[in-house]
C-alpha cells in the first residue's frame, strides 16, 4: 500500500501545538485585554512592554516554520511497502528509491521527548512540536521530512538515531550520523585498549571496576564487563 506525504494543514497546526497548550499565549491576550480597556498612554506602555515577550517567544518559531516550509514546499514523499520502494518529488524531479537503499534516518526531536528516557521533567518549549528527519541513502542523496510533512514523534520510516536537541534547526554541513559513527569508533578503540590492558586482570580485579564504575572510564567498564563474559562466562 502507498502512502503519500507532503506538506498538510493539519501539520501546521500540530507542529504549533506546543505554543498553543503551553503557558504562552494567555499572558499576552491578557496584556492585550488590558490595554484595550487602558487610556491611551497605558496602552502603548502595556504594549512595549509585552513586545519584547512576544518577539522573544514568536521568533524562533517564526524562524522553524518558515525554514521548514522552504525546505518541504512542493515537495511529496511517496512510501509503498509491499514494493519496498519510496519516492520523493521535489522541484518537478523524481527520485526513487529501495527502501533497503536507505543508509539511515536520523529523527531530531525537542529536548522534551527525552523525558521518556531520563525522566528529568523538562517543561515544553513553545517549539517542541517542531522537528525533522534526515534520510540519508547509500548513493549519497539526502532529504529533510520535516514536522509539516509527517509526525515526527512517530515517524512512517524506522529510525536508525533519535537526537534531542533543544532547538531543533535544519542542520548543515557534517550530518550528525557522521559525527556519531566517528564517535562509536573512537568508543570502541577505547574499549579495544582498555581490553589489551585488563586482558591479565582476575576475575575480581574485572567485577571491581564494575562495582566502582562511576571512577572508571566508561570505556574501561565495558571492557570489564566483555573480558568477564569472554573469559568467565560471567554477564554482569
């Protein structure tokens, strides 16, 4: 079955979703109430004073939306899972493409979701609702499926990393996943020289580091813990 998606009212209004049910915008039709009903010289006082707030609070979303939209304008993402195939128009080009094709789906969301994790507590962002994906395929191409394209929060593709990120921007330049398969790789040769060292350690000396884990690497812990299941048999 194929599924069609491209830029929708309903997503509008879902990627403002946040502004709308968070402590926001009643403050300011309060303010705004009141100099309605103020003297003249009142009015323009309770005006500049609300002005900063609003432009403050309106901005970056001002600035997300329209970035979005000029990314995903005109554009249609058609995903058909019995064919295994997805299919992007954009700027009156075709690109279609095997969804075995795609390198990975990076989902950038606001740092809120990442309650669901940590369960820190962080209060919504009059743009939390905002957020991308970032297609990557193996020839190379990359598309951005923004929040006025798909929920973001469950998107249509498998995601292969999710970042919370407290301002959720179209990122240039390097993409992110970069970043991270450097970062694994640097992880994992730590790991690699830290098992070269622990390799004459017993098997008491391993669960040490393992119990005391906040004074180690983390790195070294999980070198412990590979050399205790490789050598010992012992999953800690």
């Amino acid at each position: 079955m194929k599924k069609i998606y491209s830029t929708r009212f309903i997503y509008h209004l879902k990627s403002l979703k946040s502004l709308v049910i968070g402590p926001y915008i009643l403050p300011i039709f309060l303010c705004l109430f009141l100099a309605a009903l103020a003297k003249p010289v009142h009015f323009y006082r309770l005006i500049f004073s609300v002005a900063p707030f609003v432009i403050i609070l309106f901005f970056p979303i001002a600035y997300l939306h329209l970035s979005y939209y000029l990314k995903n304008v005109g554009m249609k993402m058609a995903i058909d899972n019995i064919q295994g195939q997805i299919l992007f128009l954009k700027n009156g080009k075709e690109y279609l493409f095997k969804i075995s094709d795609i390198k990975a789906v990076e989902q950038n969301l606001g740092i809120y979701y990442q309650n669901n994790q940590d369960f820190v507590g962080r209060r919504i962002a009059p743009w939390t609702s905002y957020g991308y994906l970032l297609l990557t395929f193996r020839n190379g191409s990359k598309f951005y499926i923004t929040s006025l394209m798909v929920d973001i929060v469950n998107p249509p593709l498998e995601t292969s990393y999710t970042y919370f990120r407290f301002f959720p921007y179209l990122k240039k330049g390097v993409d992110i996943s970069e970043k991270r398969s450097n970062a694994l790789k640097d992880y994992e040769n730590e790991i690699s020289f830290y098992r070269s060292n622990f390799k004459l350690h017993s098997q008491e000396q391993l669960k040490e580091k393992i119990r005391n884990k906040n004074t180690y690497e983390k790195a070294a812990v999980e070198a412990a813990r590979q050399l205790l299941k490789s050598k010992f048999g012992t999953i800690v």
